[in-house]
C-alpha cells in the first residue's frame, strides 16, 4: 500500500503528464496557435502553462511534507516559548525534572474558569508536595489574566500564584489542539474558537501521560487530577495499577507484567480473584499521596 506522500506523488506526476496538453497544443514548449502562426493563443497557453507548473510545484510540497502526528500518551510534549503572569518561559525548561500539570481554560472573567482555576489553587500545595507544577492557559492576554486572578482570589478565597500562558493568538492552543470545534458559542468577537478545558499530565521525561478534554459548560474536577497524579507516580514506583475509584489506601491491582510467583513475594498479602486480577494491600504511605 502506498503512503500518503507516495501516493501524492503519483498524483503529481499524473498532472505532470496532463500539463503537456494544456492550451489543447502539444508540450509545454510548443507555443503555436492553433493556425500554426505565433498569436494570443500561445500567450495564453504559456501563461496557463506557467499557471499550472506552479500549482503542481505546490501539490508536490503539500504531497512530500510530513504532517505533524498528533499527540498521543506517550508522546513527547511539543515544546514552546510564551509569556505568562510570572514572566517568559521555555516550556522544556519549565517543566525540569518536575511532572507538569498544563491545562486550559476558554477564557477570563467566565463563570465556570473562576471556579475551576479557585480550586485548583487552593489543591497546589498539595500537587507541589507531589514534585508537580501547574501551569494554566487561555486565548487572553496577560494583562486581563493579571486582573481576573484578582477576581478568582476574590470569590474563591484562593491564593492563585501558579502561572497562566497568555494565548491570545492561540499559537500554543493549536500546537496541542485545545481548540473547541463544537460549541459555535465558545468563540471571540471576531468568531474565532476559544480553548476548550485540555488537561496535559506530564511527566519529568516530558512525556505526556494523560489527556483530559472538557466541553466549555462542564467545569472539571481537580482532586480528580490530583488523583491520576497519585495512580501514575504509585504505578511507576510500584508495579501496579490502580482500580475504579481508588484512592491512596485502597487495594491496588498488581500490573500483569509481573509473575504471579514474584507477585506472592513482593506482596505477601497478594489476594488472586483471577489470574489476571490479583489485588494487594498498597499502605497509603507506600503511594506518591504520602508526602
């Protein structure tokens, strides 16, 4: 099977061959008119000659360019440079060794962004003893962050001081494709589409480990997100995964990729329901919740 840029190719040099005709005269050289004589004719084919050669010169970038892959768990987290309420930054050099927690929001001074961004300042002291950094974003820019943070602390009884992308011109929105393509309301004066609420959980590598997308109208839930903080720093540590509903302190499941046989001297308390479902006792102060 052809790839995409083969087949794009092939397509191209199919109009290659077809731009040899066009002027209903021989090739691309042949600049007669119709009664052999050298008239307006062949001024028009030439210039519909050159018209076309360039389109396809076009259709053969557009058909051997690379498109960019989308992002997916485990991809790398595209870097970027932007200007936040704490300064600029590089985004790579942000994060450090630390993981990274970058959401968005729609857009400032909105009701349910108040809410969401008020509590997910009053859960950061307990992400940071997690080595985890917030970072928030929307299609505004920072002078109106700086004065709806004064809102958010306001209303919420929060001290938000984690940093917030100014995105005006959505340039980090469409890199990790925050865009809302549904809601025909959650635009700007000029019909452009606001953020929808992203969740990028990162980790040190700058690998993204989790993705979260929210409509406009449904504010998130940030113990949530602190919770898959806590799933995916205890499976890392720990060889196992974590059920429904979990919490550090409950039950955690052991990974598959571990032995039974080794499951039993790792985890004394191994409980077997199936071969596959082997549940363990995981202490609270075993979990990334204990810190």
């Amino acid at each position: 099977m052809l790839s995409a840029a083969q087949s794009g190719v092939r397509l191209v040099r199919c109009l290659e061959m077809g731009a040899w005709k066009i002027g209903g005269v021989g090739s691309v050289g042949d600049t007669r008119g119709a009664n052999g004589g050298r008239g307006h004719s062949a001024i028009a084919s030439t210039s519909e000659t050159q018209f076309h050669l360039h389109l396809i010169q076009r259709l053969i970038t557009m058909a051997t360019e690379q498109r960019a892959e989308p992002l997916r768990l485990g991809s790398i987290a595209p870097n970027f440079k932007a200007e936040t309420t704490a300064g600029p930054i590089d985004f790579h050099e942000f994060i450090g060794d630390k993981w990274v927690i970058l959401f968005s929001h729609p857009e400032d001074y909105t009701p349910v962004c108040t809410t969401e961004l008020g509590a997910f300042a009053k859960l950061e002291p307990e992400f940071t003893k997690r080595g985890v950094k917030l970072i928030g974003l929307s299609a505004n820019t920072i002078e109106s962050h700086g004065g709806w943070i004064a809102d958010i602390n306001e209303v919420t009884g929060s001290n938000l001081t984690f940093p917030i992308i100014g995105d005006k011109e959505r340039k980090v929105a469409y890199l990790y494709d925050m865009l809302d393509h549904q809601d025909a309301t959650n635009v700007d004066s000029k019909g452009i589409a606001f953020t929808i609420r992203s969740v990028f959980v990162i980790d040190p590598k700058k690998t993204i480990r989790t993705i979260l997308s929210y409509p406009a109208s449904t504010g998130r839930n940030s113990a949530e997100v602190l919770r898959i903080v806590d799933s995916l720093q205890t499976g890392d540590k720990n060889k196992v995964t974590t059920p429904i509903n979990w919490v550090p302190g409950d039950d955690v499941i052991v990974h598959p990729s571990v032995k039974t046989e080794d499951a039993q001297k790792i985890y004394p308390n191994l409980k077997i329901v199936k071969p596959y479902l082997r549940f363990t006792p995981l202490p609270k102060e075993q979990t990334s919740a204990n810190v």
